[in-house]
C-alpha cells in the first residue's frame, strides 16, 4: 500500500499495513474543488527539490489539513484514496479494492472528515447536519465506519464532533446498524449479524459506478474477487455467488416483500385469482413485467431489495430440528443453465392458486393437520402422491420451502415456490401475488413468516408438527431460476418502457437517405429541400393531450429549376374526418393508422422556395403493384374534402397482414409527371430515451406520363392515362424516349429585339399506326397548342 508522509509530502510504498503505524481518512469526493490525484502529489517532491518550495504547500487543501490534523496526533503516515491509490493502473486498483477493508481495519485511527457539517449545533439531536452528512448515503463510506475501532468525526472546520462510541445511538438510527455492532460489544461483532441485515445496511446507498455497490461490500463479507469495472449489475449477482460458496447462510435468500403469517397467506392464494404473467406483457406493462422477472428470482439484482430483511437471522441446521421440527442438511448451491440447483426441506403439500375454497386442493387443512396421524412408510414402499385436482391452463402450483432463518424466536422463513410447467416438474421460481393485508392491494410476495411449532410430542417414535398449514417438509433438490438475462436486457428495457408509458407527446420521424435524393437530383433534376448532412429528415409532433388535430404538419419541397415549379409535399398527423380515431392513445407502430399526406405545385420564386402551398395535385393511379415486389400498399384517400391521402393498409399483403416490411404509396399526378410518395417503416431506429415513438422511411419516386390529346378540345384530359417508371433504353417506348428527348432540349428565354419568347419543348405524340391522318390530327392539334 501507499502511505502519504505528513511531512515531506513524500509518497512510499510499504508491503503490509500490518507494519506501520498510519492514519486513514474517511471524506466524500467532491468536483470542487477537484481532488488530487495519485501522480500529481507523486510528483510534487521532484517540484519542490528544484524551487525549494514547502511540499506541503503544493497539497491540496483537504490534503493538507489531513496531513497537520495527523501530525499533531503523532502519525507520521496517512492514507487517503484519493491519493494513495494509482487509479490508472487496473491490477494496483483492484488490489486497493479488494484490501480496504483491511486498511481501514489495521489504521489506529480513522478520522472521517465531513464536508457539509458544521460545529455550531449538537450533532447527535434529531434534525442535525450531522444525521443529514452526504456522507452517511455513499456506498464506500460503510466499511469506513465499521472496519475502524477507532473512528473520530470532524467538521467541515477541522474540529472534532465527537467518536463512534460517543455518537453510536445517532449512527445507530441513521445507517440502521445496531448499537453493539458498532461499539463491538462481541468478539465476533460482525460474524453474527446475518447476511440479509448486512446487506439491508447498504440498501439506501448509492455508488456512482454500479459496480461499486458490490465492490464496497466486499470487505463486510470477508469476499476476494476480481473487480471487473463494465460488467454492470452482475458483479453484484458474482459476490452473492461468492457468499453462498464461504458462508452458510440462507438469509441471503430473504429478501423481497414477506407476509406476515403463512397460513393467511395459504388461504389468500386458494380464493384469490390468478394473475396473470405468463402471457408477453404488453409495451405499457414492460416495466412491471421486467420487475417481476426480477422477484422471480433466486439471488437479489441490488442490495435495495434488502431494504425490509434487517430483522432477519440466522439459524443452524441444529436450531432448524431442534426447535423447528425441520430436518435440515448442508446445503450446497450448483449454478446450472437451468437455475440454481439447491437442496432445502420442501412441503409435500402444494396450493392450487385459484381454486375456490370449497375445492380440494392438495394442502391439508389447519384442523385436519393437527388430528392426523403422521403416515408410516412401509419398507420398500412409497407413499401414496396426492391426486391432482382439475385445473385450468391458468392455474398455478406453490409449494414451500424452508429457509434456516428466522424473523423472531417465535416465526421462521419460508419460500413461496411456483413450479413451472408440469407438476412433477423441479424447476421453480419464487414469488406468488397475495393480498397485501393493509391495502387491500394484490402485491407480489417471496416468503412468508412461519409460526413457531409448539413442543413437538413424541408418537411412534417420530416427531408430530401440529398448529401448520403443512404438515411434512422432505428435502429435495430443485433448480430456482437464477438469471443473468434479468439484469443485462431487463435493464434497457426498463429504461424503454420508462420512456414509453403513456407518451404525451409523440415525434413521427421520416428519413430519405443522401444517396436517394443523388438520385432525384442525377436522373430527374430535383433538388430536395430541407436537406441535412445527412440527408432529408422530417420531423412530425404531435401533442396527444391537446386534442388538436391538424397543427402537426411537416413539408418537403421538390425544386425544378428548369420548369421553375416546385412540388411541396407534406405530411401530418391527425386529420377532422377520422377525429374519432386514437386521438387519446399512442399510435402502433406497425401500422400508419394517422397519418395523411398531400402535395401541391407552386412557381419557384426568385430566391428558389416556394413561399406558397400553390394548387393541390390530383391523384395518381395505383391500381395493381406496378414494382412487382408484393410489398407495395394503395393509399386511401380520405373523404374529408383537403385534398389528402390517407395512408392506411387495406387487406392484406403476400407476406400476411401489414406489417414492419410493408411500404404505403401515394401517388400524384402534374402534367407530365407522376410523383409517388413511399412511407415504410423503420425497425432498429428507436432510441432508448426520447419522445420518438415511430420512425419511417420516405422515398420520391418519378414516373412519366403522356396524354392522347384529343385535337378538339386539347384542355381536357384524355381518357387514357399511362404511367411508366423510368428505366433504361431497351424497356422504354419510342415515344417516351422521343419525348424525354424533346423536355432534354428546353431552352432558355431568347431576346429578339426586346421580345421574350418562351421557348418549350412540345411532346409529339406519334400514333402507333402512323397513318398520315392520325399524324395530321396531331400536329393540328399541337398547332393550335403553340398558337394558344
């Protein structure tokens, strides 16, 4: 370890704190100031050796007052963590961790410097800065306080508040660990507090890495492992593994919401419903479907579960048959892929959950449990298992199981377990919904309290349990679920679900990539706007507790420079004619249910945007899948009188019913071009936190028109309407190709002595006959056009 000198600044390493006289401090980090590092102070010596400057002087200031606060008590030597622990390097990191405990053990005095407490008032009456001291909720400052016999508390002026002894009753009533174990009052002062109250001591701490809740209590354990920082929740689910492998206590199991009184709690489960879990939860329910996942299992995710298990203790397996009437063994615990294999006196008895009072079940009743006589097994035989009631597919099967602990003298611990799948099967989880006896309220319960056995009487030799719900316990190996899976995706999805409970205000996002509108811009001569870095993204709110419908609207805008129009195409949600539609509720992701679109053409102005909506566009066709992928969908245009297409999915697609991989098309139509617009949902997209709730994919797609234009009457449109994708030369038609030829050839304004003509390109429309009459009523009617 490193040992700071009080002195000369001068930081040494010693092999043992067994072989030093030092001091150690007990502090909570701050930012500001910032607290100085290892290679800072390490550096300080070689400093002051060229300025000849005091070393001491160089120290931070909490260092400094450290160091006088030592020195004036004679100790030449001080530990500080901030500064004595090289925190780049892993393994001297690890080992500081894992020898704390230790250090702070074999240092004469601790002296724990409180940053926030002043020396004006007394620190031990209700309501005093001491009891409110930052200090007492951080995780590391637990072992601070027990490892050392000796442990003096100053304020933030250096000045003494008093000792752990003298201040005992306030600690006592702040961190909840008892008078005597604070004091050490008993040789084995910490060996003899259960697990569950050790750990119900670091319930309302707080680390800032997660780690670091199960690294701080290593110590209090007598626990060595590696510190693995990234590994999140699990190394906390690694040192109750540990645990369970050094010390034989089943308390480590009592945690969790605990009933009162299991007879009650047997009777509750027989009328009470069934609650249903094991369907898939739905998105609004993830969170409580996760924290259940979480009391289904054998080992605790945090020690916050601890926080009610202060009260529990220990017992021997000789307590458990001697005062119990439980015949217990040396239980040794077995991490499998299918849970924790384990060995505890399990009830041949069993609760039908559900079942109406007047059904029989399994579990003998109180009365006939004390009248019954204990059975005698034959040699060599077996006896009789009970007959299974009928029951339905939603039913549930607990069973109890014994745990060497108790609350009191007067109750002991059980296990609620839930067998999964078959009856004979071995594989349980813990945990059953019972009513909360306060509340009213169904609540989700591990254990339950067992009530004390009277004097057990002695009949045929065998010992007689009377007064319990179940009346024979029979060790037997089962596999509790212990599961990694809770805590690593559990914890993510928590955060989802966090964010995604009834969104008040919902974001549609719609994305066209750059190399999209590269395309547009290459084939067709459009440029899109807005455009990003990185590409074209719309951005749609909506407000769902407004109850507004139509003032979530977000546009883009196609720009034809040679033709000097722009197409505005826009998207919005909520529209008047389906306001009876899920104004209140979230939209499904899977489906575009509230969505509307529309465009307009308006002339480019000088600046080159559109300043105007300008005239609506009127509906392409979409009859049939023109793409030939069986993923194209039809929109549906709304009868509501703007001009709107609605993009929902009718019927179904040749994948099955609309869903993530299904694309919704609207298509529009101006002179000479037909513009479709495909919305696709997007999958992988979602962020965690946020309001976006769905995210899609928008892509323009152009297509050429022509019109036989009737030579009469060339303003109306003609009867027959077809639509061709672009494609290359082979699959265009000769007349296609000669009129993209002819709008390539546009050309600009021509000054001729002050007169501007508008030169424009005019499609001729040759007839597929070719006949000099058809060819004649033609240019007749283009005639006219140019006159016009």
């Amino acid at each position: 370890m490193w040992l700071l000198d009080t002195h000369t600044a001068e930081l040494r390493e010693f092999a043992s704190s067994k072989d030093i006289r030092y001091a150690i401090i007990s502090h909570v980090w701050q930012q500001d100031p910032k607290e100085q590092t290892f290679h800072e102070v390490r550096a300080i010596p070689a400093l002051c050796k060229d300025s000849g400057a005091d070393p001491l002087s160089l120290l931070s200031r909490k260092i400094r007052d450290c160091c006088k606060m030592a020195a004036r008590a004679g100790y030449d030597w001080l530990w500080l963590d901030t500064c004595c622990i090289d925190q780049h390097s892993s393994a001297e990191l690890s080992e500081a961790i894992n020898s704390m405990f230790t250090w702070y053990e074999d240092a004469q005095v601790c002296y724990v410097y409180l940053h926030d407490v002043g020396d004006d008032e007394d620190p031990a009456k209700d309501g005093s800065a001491f009891r409110r001291s930052v200090w007492h909720t951080r995780g590391w400052t637990l072992q601070e306080l027990l490892a050392p016999a000796c442990v003096i508390f100053l304020s933030k002026t250096w000045h003494t508040l008093g000792s752990k002894h003298s201040l005992a009753k306030a600690l006592s009533q702040v961190s909840g660990i008892k008078e005597g174990v604070l004091t050490r009052e008993r040789a084995d002062w910490l060996e003899s507090v259960s697990v569950a109250e050790r750990m119900s001591w670091a319930a309302h701490r707080q680390t800032t890495r997660v780690e670091d809740r199960a690294y701080s209590l290593m110590g209090i354990f007598g626990i060595n492992m590696p510190t693995i920082y990234g590994e999140g929740p699990r190394a906390f689910m690694r040192l109750q593994e540990e645990i369970l492998q050094r010390i034989p206590d089943q308390s480590i199991f009592a945690w969790g919401r605990i009933h009162p009184n299991f007879k009650d709690a047997v009777q509750d489960m027989r009328l009470g419903a069934v609650v249903e879990t094991e369907q898939p939860a739905p998105a609004t329910d993830l969170a409580a479907s996760d924290a259940q996942a979480r009391l289904e299992d054998l080992l605790a995710p945090s020690p916050a579960e601890f926080a009610h298990s202060a009260s529990i203790k220990s017992l021997s397996i000789l307590d458990l048959a001697t005062k119990y009437c439980i015949r217990g063994q040396v239980s040794q615990y077995t991490l499998t892929s299918y849970g924790m294999l384990v060995e505890l006196p399990v009830s041949e008895d069993w609760v039908l959950v559900g079942t109406s009072a007047a059904e029989p079940d399994a579990t003998a009743d109180v009365a006939e449990a004390e009248a019954a006589e204990p059975k005698t097994r034959e040699p060599g035989g077996e006896d009789e298992a009970p007959a299974l009631p009928e029951e339905s597919p939603a039913s549930r099967r607990v069973c109890a199981a014994v745990l060497a602990c108790a609350e009191n003298s007067q109750t002991l611990l059980v296990l609620l377990l839930r067998i999964v799948g078959h009856a004979s099967s071995s594989q349980y989880v813990v945990g059953e919904y019972i009513t909360d006896p306060q509340s009213g309220e169904r609540r989700y319960y591990r254990a339950a309290l067992y009530p004390k056995f009277p004097l057990p009487s002695r009949a045929r030799g065998e010992f007689k349990p009377a007064n319990v719900p179940f009346a024979k316990f029979g060790p037997r190996q089962v596999y509790i679920r212990h599961n990694y899976a809770t805590l690593t995706l559990g914890e993510a999805r928590l955060r989802h679900a966090a964010q995604g409970q009834s969104p008040q205000r919902v974001v549609y996002t719609f994305h066209a990539p750059q190399w999209k509108l590269n395309q547009l811009q290459a084939q067709h001569a459009l440029a899109v706007h807005p455009t990003r870095e990185d590409g074209l993204t719309l951005q749609v709110p909506y407000d769902v507790s407004s109850g507004k419908l139509e003032h979530a609207v977000s546009s883009a805008q196609l720009i034809d420079t040679a033709r000097r129009e722009v197409v505005v195409v826009r998207v919005g949600v909520g529209c008047a004619c389906f306001a009876a539609s899920t104004a209140s509720s979230p939209p499904n992701e899977s489906t575009i249910i509230q969505l509307w679109i529309d465009a307009r053409v308006a002339p480019v102005p000088e600046r080159g945007y559109a300043r105007q909506y300008g005239s609506p566009l009127r509906l392409g066709d979409l009859d049939g899948d023109r793409d030939g992928d069986g993923h194209g969908r039809r929109a549906v245009r709304a009868r509501c009188g703007a001009g709107r297409v609605h993009l929902c999915s009718r019927g179904k697609s040749r994948e099955g019913e609309h869903g993530a991989g299904e694309a919704l098309v609207a298509a529009f139509r101006t002179a000479d071009r037909e513009i479709r617009v495909r919305i696709e949902p997007q999958r992988g997209f979602e962020p965690i936190r946020g309001p976006v709730w769905s995210n899609y994919g928008i892509a323009f797609e152009i297509a050429d028109v022509w019109e036989d234009v009737d030579p009469q009457n060339p303003s109306v449109e003609g009867a027959s309407t077809t639509a061709a994708p672009v494609a290359g030369p082979s699959s265009v038609p000769q007349q296609v190709r000669a009129r993209a030829q002819a709008q390539a050839q546009a050309a600009s304004p021509v000054n001729d002595g002050g007169v501007v003509y508008a030169a424009t390109a005019v499609p001729v429309e040759v007839s597929p006959s070719g006949s000099p009459k058809s060819m004649l009523s033609t240019f007749l009617g283009v005639f006219s056009r140019l006159k016009t």
